[in-house]
C-alpha cells in the first residue's frame, strides 16, 4: 500500500510541475505578446505624427504657391 500512495503523490508532484511549467511558459508568452503591441502602438504612433507633419508641409507649400500667384496677378497701386 505505500507504493499505491508513493505512485499518487510522484504523479501528483509531476501534474503539479507541468502545471507550473505551462503557466510560466503561458506567462512568457503573453509578455512577448505585450512587447509587440506596445512596439505596434509606438510605430503607429511615429508614423502618425510623421504624416500629420507631412500634411502641414504641403498645406504650407500650397498656401505659399497660393499667395505667391496671387500677389502675381494682382496690379500694383500708384501712389
């Protein structure tokens, strides 16, 4: 009868170690799975603020073409 209950307490000390194992493992994997969405959301973030910095530039560069075509075609005043 030892036996018997040596063999339970060995399997149960090895499901508990497997078991241990596995939410490590599942816990390495889900920080891994944090790090890429946090280096997803910071590129998304970069590349926002690369294209609204763009959009100014060429909103600057079509305001100045503007301005400078109609002061251009505008007649200047005697005095």
């Amino acid at each position: 009868m030892t036996q018997d209950k040596s063999g339970s307490q060995d399997r149960a000390e090895t499901r508990a170690a497997k078991a241990a194992e596995k939410a490590e493992t599942a816990g390495q994997v889900w920080e891994e799975v944090r790090v890429r969405e946090t280096a997803r959301d910071d590129q998304i973030v970069r590349l926002k603020a690369e294209r609204l910095a763009r959009d100014a530039d060429d909103a600057a560069a079509k305001d100045a073409a503007k301005q400078a075509k109609l002061a251009k075609s505008k007649p200047k005043a005697s005095t």
